[in-house]
C-alpha cells in the first residue's frame, strides 16, 4: 500500500521514455477505485496534463519512484486532450478508453469490469472512431470521479460531531482501490492521526465538503494511531479491523476473487 502523497511525482516511464510524473488521483466515489492518475508531462507537452489508467501500469519501481506502463509517448502525445481542471465526464472516459482499446470498467460486475485488478487485463485494439462516438453519444456527462486533491480537506464528523479533516488516502496498489482516509485530528486529539476506511462512510456532502462516517468520536480516539512514515501491516490492519468490530475488506476481497476465478476470467 501507499499514500497519494508519496504516489505524488513518482515518475510515469513509458516504454520509450520519461511521460511525467504523478500530480494527483482520480477515483470513483461509488467503489473508491482510483481510476487514473493525472500526469504532469512539464515541457514535454508543453505542460498539458494527460490521464493515466492503472490499465496500463505494468511494474512500480518503489526504489526508483516509478511507474512503468505499456504505452508509447506517441500514444500518450496522441491521445484525447482532457482538461483536467474541469470534471471529467463519462463522455470523456468513453473517448480516453476507445482510445487505447481499454475496456470500460463500469460494464461488468468487478471493481475493473470484467476484473478484478486493473492489470493482466487482455487490450483490445483501439476503437473505431465510429464506435468510440456511437458511445460517447450514448453515455450521460454525469460522472463520479473526483480529484484525491479536490476531496482533501475536507471535514469528517463521527456520529456525535466533527472529529477532524482528510488529510490524505491509503491506495491498495493491488486492485487500486482507496483503502483508507488518512484522518488528521489535531484539533481534537493533539498531533494523532487514523484511518477511516470508506467502507465506513455513510453519506458524503459534496456540496458541503463533509464526510460522515459510522463511528463514534469516542471509538476514533481509542483507534490504534497511524504511523504516516512507517508500513501498514496486516498485524496493525488486524487491530484496527478488531477495535473497530468490522469485518476486514480482504475477506469481502476473497468472496470476489473467488467469484472472479469461477467465472472463468
């Protein structure tokens, strides 16, 4: 696992080059899948910000600070022009994917569509462009991706009151999926931190830049502190999972799996 901070200017290595790096994420809020990350290419493109989905991350070079993926910078160069400080519409997802012959993750029944994990995903060849627009055409501009920048900040209130702001997020670089807000509570419990999963959350105010979740403040400050500079362990997961008497998101992750093997993908 590892922090949209520390995911922050890893370098993004093309198969013929140096693309950028890592500026911020984009996720869905329904799954909490990170769908793309958003990639400052500096003078190579003239500063242009391009997409990148975890589709096409084929190694993560922790030492290094990099992320290898499977395209070319000519593809990179040629692909659909997103402005990424405006929210990014289905219609532009469809037009990203046909693109590069990626599948669309919201047409099957796992967390990537037809998989579970974003990578060893078969790519299809590019779309035609008369069926990239045939899509573009029949999907809504509505959208549910939002910005790990854009959602930082923002308020987080337990059962019984407001117990601290997201300070960052947890990434399982597995399946890509956030696995936890990074809560920081110092305006209530002095310089300690925790983590909340989304699992947790009830309702989330886009509007009003709040997140509610299913806890008591009570039960958070009696929460097993996080450690920003040091691992997540399964052996801390197991103490937060118990304090907390939640189940723990790899058993629900095993019963998906296992449908996900006996369907044969």
């Amino acid at each position: 696992m590892l922090t949209n901070k520390r995911l922050q200017n890893f370098v993004i290595h093309a198969t013929d080059g140096e693309l950028g790096y890592v500026h911020e994420l984009y996720f869905d809020d329904e799954t909490w899948a990170i769908r793309y990350l958003t990639v400052d290419t500096g003078g190579w493109l003239g500063g242009r910000r391009v997409l990148i989905s975890p589709f096409s991350i084929v190694r993560t070079d922790w030492d290094a600070r990099r992320l290898d993926v499977a395209l070319t910078k000519k593809q990179v160069e040629d692909s659909p022009n997103i402005d990424t400080h405006r929210p990014v519409s289905r219609q532009h997802e469809a037009a990203y994917l046909g693109y590069y012959g990626f599948p669309y993750y919201w047409g099957g029944p796992f967390l990537w569509g037809t998989a579970y994990y974003p990578t060893g995903v078969a790519v299809s060849e590019p779309y035609s462009a008369e069926k990239v627009a045939d899509r573009i055409r029949k999907e809504s501009a509505d959208s549910h991706l939002r910005s790990t920048g854009a959602v930082t900040g923002y308020h987080i209130e337990a059962t019984d009151g407001e117990i601290g702001h997201v300070e960052g997020f947890v990434v399982d670089d597995e399946t890509w999926a956030i696995r936890y807000m990074e809560v920081a509570t110092r305006n209530w419990l002095p310089g300690k931190k925790v983590l909340v999963s989304p699992a947790w959350i009830e309702r989330v105010s886009w509007m009003d830049s709040k997140v509610r979740v299913g806890l008591s403040r009570e039960a958070i400050k009696g929460a097993p502190e996080y450690d920003e500079f040091g691992p997540i362990t399964r052996e801390y997961e197991n103490r937060l999972y118990f304090h907390y008497g939640r189940p723990p998101y790899w058993l629900h992750d095993a019963e998906h799996k296992s449908s996900y093997s006996l369907s044969g993908v």
